[in-house]
C-alpha cells in the first residue's frame, strides 16, 4: 500500500515515516515537495504520486500566531484539505486528515462526540472546523481524526517543554483547569494507517472520529507524572487559566468520546503512560 503523507518533520509525519516498510510504502511530503499555502500544488502532488491512500499530518499549529495571522491559517487548514481531498475523491481513493479538539467550546465536563455541534473559540480552531466541512463535503472516502494534546519525541510539545522547565527550575505553575488526553504522536499515526486501510475496503465507514490517549487529566497533573517518571524534582502548582493569559482561548474540556473509532475500526484508546514511557526512553530519561 502507498501512502502519500502530507508533512514531513512534524511530530505525527515523523512517526508515519517511521512506519515505513515493504506492506506499507511511506512518501513523506516536506513543504520543498508540497507548499501547503498553494492549495493547487498539494492536489498535483497527490494526482503526480498516485497513492492508495493519503494522510495529511500537516498544519497551521502555531495557535496563538494564528489570531493576527487568519489568512494564512484558514489556506493551510481549510483551502489545502479541501483541494487534497478533492484529489482524492476524484481517485476514489481513502483521505485521512488529522484535526482537533479546538473545534469544540470547550465548555462543560462531558467527553465530545463526533457528531456533537462545533463551536471554535479561536482562529485556529474555526479554520480546522471549515476544513472538516470542506472535506465532508467532497463525498469521497474520508476520515477527519480529531485528537488532543499530541506529544511524541519530537518537534515541540508539553513532554520535551517540561522536561526543559523542570531540568532548570525548582518550581513551576501549571494550568489545572484544562482537562483532556495526552495523545502520543505514534499511536496516532498508526490509527491512521489502520483507518486508511479500512477505508480502501469499507468506504461506508468514511466519516468524523475521535481519538485521544487516555486517561483524561489536567495539564498539571500531566506534569506532575512526567516529572516523576522522568526523575525531575520540581514542583508543580496549580493556577487558572485566568492567571496564564494567551491571545487565543483555550478548551477547558478537551475530553473526547472516542466510542464510535473503537466500533468502526477496533481502535481503543491507547494509554498515554505507555506513551510517555516510550518519549523518556527515546529522550533518554531519567538521566543517570
């Protein structure tokens, strides 16, 4: 199976193409191959490569830059996935495209479900939202897979941030209102290729699906554990949002009911401490 991948050095593309073998063919486009603010280029790349299956891993991240940069944010979020799985659709071939918990409030304590009503409280979230609609919209076989809270070995996240943090101070505050699952980089990417899989065979089951490591917590407690794993004697203290100001607004419920990937596809949540023991490992940690 050839898989064409959109994305390079992110965190979820530099675990795909290290999932590379003889059943399962990795091309991995960085943006030298595929410019994702030239919407046109990304479906050429996808009709010149002519894979089975494509998976698009890249994005506008940077959510906070996104508020005084929403042009740019809603090409590479919403206008790139449209035409990638327009190519697709053409070629009757399976689209996974990875989205977010931002597309959400944020409001309550309920896990969200796919089918449960958008309601993006940032730029970066409103123009993943768009994206999911466009790609809906193309009828081809596709699978948009919301996650939360990506962490892996590389590039930049919450694990390697702490990490840094607690190696150079004695005490840190940490948001304690946030509540979600960390998601490990690897098991996403591996959820995507078994959806991708499924949806050459199954495209019926093309659709909206959640996915995120379990069990939920706050950001704090997130720290607290990757400091004892990883041996780092920091203190960790719980603040409110309120008290961490950023220009866009974050979730403060980023559970996610992840039910409906487990019925389609026999995908279970995965647990984030087995991730988490594997990121220290590849980090080398704890340190001698």
């Amino acid at each position: 199976m050839k898989v064409l991948v959109f994305g390079h050095s992110g965190q979820v593309a530099t675990e795909l193409r290290a999932l590379d073998s003889d059943n399962i063919q990795i091309t991995a486009l960085a943006r030298a191959d595929a410019d994702l603010t030239d919407p046109a280029a990304c479906a050429a790349a996808i009709n010149a490569h002519a894979p089975d299956a494509v998976i698009n891993a890249a994005a506008y991240t940077a959510v906070d830059k996104a508020e005084s940069d929403a042009e740019t944010a809603q090409i590479i979020n919403t206008d790139a996935p449209d035409a990638m799985a327009q190519a697709c659709a053409a070629r009757d071939i399976p689209f996974v495209s990875i989205s977010t918990d931002y597309v959400f409030s944020g409001a309550g304590n309920t896990p969200w479900a796919p089918a449960d009503p958008t309601d993006p409280q940032s730029v970066y979230g409103r123009t993943k939202r768009d994206g999911e609609v466009a790609i809906v919209k193309t009828g081809g076989r596709y699978a948009v897979l919301r996650s939360s809270w990506v962490v892996s070995a590389h590039g930049n996240n919450f694990v390697k941030t702490m990490l840094r943090l607690g190696a150079e101070r004695e005490a840190l505050t940490i948001v304690a209102d946030q509540i979600g699952g960390p998601t490990g980089a690897a098991e996403i990417s591996q959820a995507c290729i078994k959806i991708a899989k499924t949806l050459v065979f199954e495209p019926e089951k093309s659709g909206i699906y959640h996915f995120s490591g379990a069990p939920d917590m706050s950001w704090a407690d997130f720290a607290r554990v990757i400091f004892d794993a990883a041996n780092i004697p920091c203190a960790v203290t719980d603040i409110p949002s309120s008290n961490y100001p950023t220009p866009a607004k974050r979730p403060l419920n980023s559970r996610m009911d992840c039910s409906v990937t487990e019925a389609a596809f026999g995908i279970s949540r995965p647990d984030w401490r087995v991730s988490l023991t594997h990121i220290l490992t590849q980090l080398d940690f704890p340190k001698d």
